[in-house]
C-alpha cells in the first residue's frame, strides 16, 4: 500500500512539470517572434498579400503577430495612396 501511495504521487509530481514545460516553451517562442517592418511590406508585395489574407482569417493572434498585421495593412494602404499620387 506505501508503495502504491509513493508511485501514485510521484505520477502526479511528473504530470505537474510536464505541464510546465510547455508552457514555458510556449513563452520563449512568442519572446522569439519577430515581425516585418512596413518598408519590408512595401517591398515584398507577394508577402503582403500572403499576412493580409492570414491576419484576416485568425482567431487568435499574439501581440507580435498583431503588430506585424497592422505593419502589413499600413503597407498596403501606402502603396494604394503611392499609385493614386502618380497620376
């Protein structure tokens, strides 16, 4: 019966840090995450297009992926106020 009992908690203490460690993992990738400038948006219009049609069908999105949107749709509205000045 001790055993059981010590087997039972040592279970329970491995189930608790695994837990942990995905979060913790989670955490050092969104430190990680980068995102692209406007000029870079400016420049890469395939791109631009690509994270305009992906920020549109997100759920969920962090504070990285959110700036990197927003960069994405200053971009698109500058190069549409560029051609309206050409003519």
């Amino acid at each position: 019966m001790k055993h059981t009992l010590i087997a039972i908690t040592a279970v329970l203490l491995l189930i608790g840090c695994g837990d942990n460690n995905k979060r913790e993992n989670k955490e050092v990738a969104k430190k990680t995450e980068t995102f692209k400038t406007v000029q870079y948006y400016l420049d890469h219009k395939d791109l631009r297009k690509v994270r305009l049609s992906e920020c549109k069908n997100m759920q969920e999105m962090t504070e990285t992926i959110m700036h990197d949107c927003n960069n994405a749709k200053t971009a698109e509205y500058k190069s549409h106020k560029n051609k309206l000045m050409e003519f």
